[in-house]
C-alpha cells in the first residue's frame, strides 16, 4: 500500500546542546525571572480570600505613581457601620375612633442631620408623615421618642422632625449631589416594608442624574411639577421613603422618595438630590414652610385646550401652539397688579419661552421673592409685555 508523504513535515535536526550550555541557560532564566519577581511583586494582590494588598509606589520617568488597591466590599462595611445610626424609623400615628384611640398608618424612614445637644432635627419625606395626628421616631435599639413636625413641602416631598432625646449620638453630613457620576456606587438604608427590616442595606449604582419626573402635588390628576431626582438600581422599596442615598464616603446624597413600581420594570428607584434638600429643610426650619414666589393666577396649558379655541376664543396667531393660559387671576397679586387678566397666554418668562404650565412654575421657582421679571403674553392675538414684582403668597391664599 502506498503512503503519500509529501504533506509530511520533518523538523531539521537540532544541534546537541553542552551541559554547560544548559547550566548558563538556566542562570540566565534564574536571573531575569528573579529582576521580573522584584519589580511586580509589589502591585499583585496577595493573601487569601481576595484581600486587598497595601499601596506601592513606582518611579517612572521623573513621575511617582501611587497605586492601591481598595477592597470595595471592606469599604462599604465600615462607612454602613458609621453611619447606619443616624438613618432612623418614622412612623405616622392616626387616631381612629372616637375614643382617641391611635393607630400606626404607615411607617417610612428619616435622617437625622443635625444635632444641637438632645436636640436633633431628622429629615423624611412629606408623604411618610401626611395626615399623622402623632409622629414616633424608633431608633436603633427599638426604642421609640415622640416626634414634632417642624414643617413640610407637599411640592418638593419633604419634611423636618425634631425630636429631643439622649439617645441619638450619630448625625449623618451631606455630601454634594452635583457631583456624583453615573456608575458610581452608592448605597441606600432604611426600613422596606416597616420596621421589621429596620436599617435594611442595599448597593447599587447611580443609574442617572438630572432626571425629570411629572409630579400631580394637588391630586387634579395632571402633572402640575417636575420633580429633579437621581435614579439609581438600589433596592429601594415601600418603607425605603426618607432614607438615605449614601456615597461610598458615607455622605448622604440623596433622600429616597420614590420607585417606579410597574409589572415590567425593574430596578428604578428616585431619591431627591442633596442640592434640592438643603434649601427646603433650612426653610422649614425657619419659617415652617418654603417661602416661593407667586403670580397669584390659575392656569392651563396651551395643549390641553381643544385646538378650535385656539383661533376662536384666545385668537391666538397660527404659530403660537404652546404656552400658559391664565383661567382666573387675583386682582391683589403680582400678575393682577401688573394687569394680567383671564385668558391672556403666557408665551415668556424673564427671557425663557414658557411651553406649559410645569415650565412655567420651574421658571417661576428659580427666582426670589422681591425680583422683577418681564412676561411675555397674548391677549385677543397682540402679542404684550409686563413687568412683575414677585411676592411671597398670603397664607390665605395658600
């Protein structure tokens, strides 16, 4: 039988090779495997079970390089077990009958941020505390102290607690909002679903930053606000609300306000920034309540009036499709004073184009109360202008 063996391929011959030839080979190897091992050595990460190794420094160049090396678990560890204390139950009490007698209608969390000798001031949300004829706080220990409500913002969905006691000895700081990344880690603590998972710990990640969300505050059923919040993945659930979104140093970034609970989405929760929180609870602190400007009027937005009396009714000019229509105004208030009347359409505000009725309350929340602006409306198809001194509502009117 006959072979083809022309594929085959056959290794030339090698010369033989002196044991000396050996010997200096092998020290050769020794020596640069032994120059490899000293410079390496100090950047791989040694002992058992993952744990971190200690920072080493390199010259390269004219430049020193520190590397080190952070064990993220380790870190998360000792920041929850710093800070977990300052992050506390609040539970809202309701009297339920005739006789007095209270019931709990529901618990969230809060933080505490601020410490004056037994007297501390805790944060939560608007909705943790609505309607409570009493507020407790229960701490680490299980103990519980009575709670007086400072004041709340229904708009911005916050509120301050004071609570005086000699139990509370940790006071969470907060860190800057503006300057957290999507993708950084952060951690969020506070009581899912009542106090029987009290302090529950979760990690996640900050999944987006300057999210806009449409907020009904006075129950009309149309969006009425945009409420800026940083969505994250960290389980945040039923309870979570008033707890604190924590970066890695352990600085409070964020208050848990909400999650977006729908059968088909998953891992969306809300928290209100730390930038947004620091104005509104230093004015609860001081005044009860948040001090903002007003116009004094009702309105609607453009778009959700039927087109016919776009033409008919306000005669507005073809190109004008989006705005602000003024449905009743009060004479005594800034636009009423300023000669606003019924059915004009804001198009601007202090030099920014008004598209509805939510653009319209963010521009008009930006200023202070005692600034001029100029407003830019239609009335009977001319376009007019005015010029508005902002004023803080009356509590009448409120």
């Amino acid at each position: 039988m006959d072979y083809n063996r022309d594929d085959e391929q056959y290794a030339p011959e090698q010369p033989r090779r002196s044991k000396r030839g050996y010997f200096l080979s092998s020290l050769i190897g020794v020596i640069v495997g032994a120059a490899l091992m000293g410079l390496l050595l100090p950047y791989w990460t040694g002992g058992d079970h993952g744990e971190s190794s200690k920072s080493a420094n390199q010259r390269i160049g004219s430049e020193q390089v520190k590397t080190v090396n952070v064990n993220i678990n380790d870190a998360v560890t000792n920041m929850v077990s710093r800070v977990s204390d300052s992050v506390v139950g609040v539970l809202n009490i309701q009297k339920t009958d005739i006789w007095g007698e209270g019931g709990e209608a529901g618990s969230g969390s809060g933080v505490i941020y601020k410490k004056n000798g037994n007297t501390s001031y805790i944060v939560t949300n608007h909705h943790v505390i609505e309607g409570a004829t009493e507020i407790e706080i229960s701490l680490k220990d299980d103990s519980r102290v009575p709670a007086e409500l400072i004041g709340s913002d229904r708009l911005m969905d916050l509120a301050v607690l004071k609570v005086k006691t000699d139990k509370i000895k940790s006071v969470a700081q907060f860190g800057n909002s503006d300057q957290v990344k999507v993708g950084e880690p952060v951690i969020a603590i506070g009581n899912p679903l009542g106090l029987e998972f009290a302090g529950s710990v979760t990690q996640g990640i900050i999944s987006g930053t300057e999210r806009a969300v449409p907020v009904d505050s006075n129950g009309d059923g149309q969006p009425d606000w945009n409420a800026e919040v940083l969505q994250t993945d960290a389980a945040i659930n039923p309870g979570n609300s008033g707890g604190a979104l924590m970066d890695i140093s352990g600085k409070v970034v964020g208050i848990n306000s909400m999650k977006i609970a729908e059968s088909a989405v998953e891992g969306i929760g809300l928290s209100i920034p730390s930038k947004l929180v620091i104005p509104v609870i230093q004015d609860l602190e001081k005044y009860g309540e948040v001090r903002r400007p007003f116009l004094g009027i009702e309105m609607k937005s453009l778009t959700d009036i039927a087109s016919y009396h776009w033409s008919q009714t306000l005669k507005l000019p073809k190109g004008v499709k989006t705005g602000a229509v003024i449905m009743g105004v009060d004479a005594f208030s800034p636009a009423g004073k300023a000669g606003l009347k019924k059915l004009d359409v804001i198009t601007g505000f202090d030099g920014h184009k008004v598209n509805d009725i939510v653009d319209l309350r963010e521009r008009l929340y930006r200023k202070k109360i005692g600034d001029r602006v100029k407003i830019t409306f239609y009335r009977s198809g001319k376009k007019k202008t005015a010029e508005v001194k902002l004023t803080e509502a009356d509590r009448l009117q409120k």
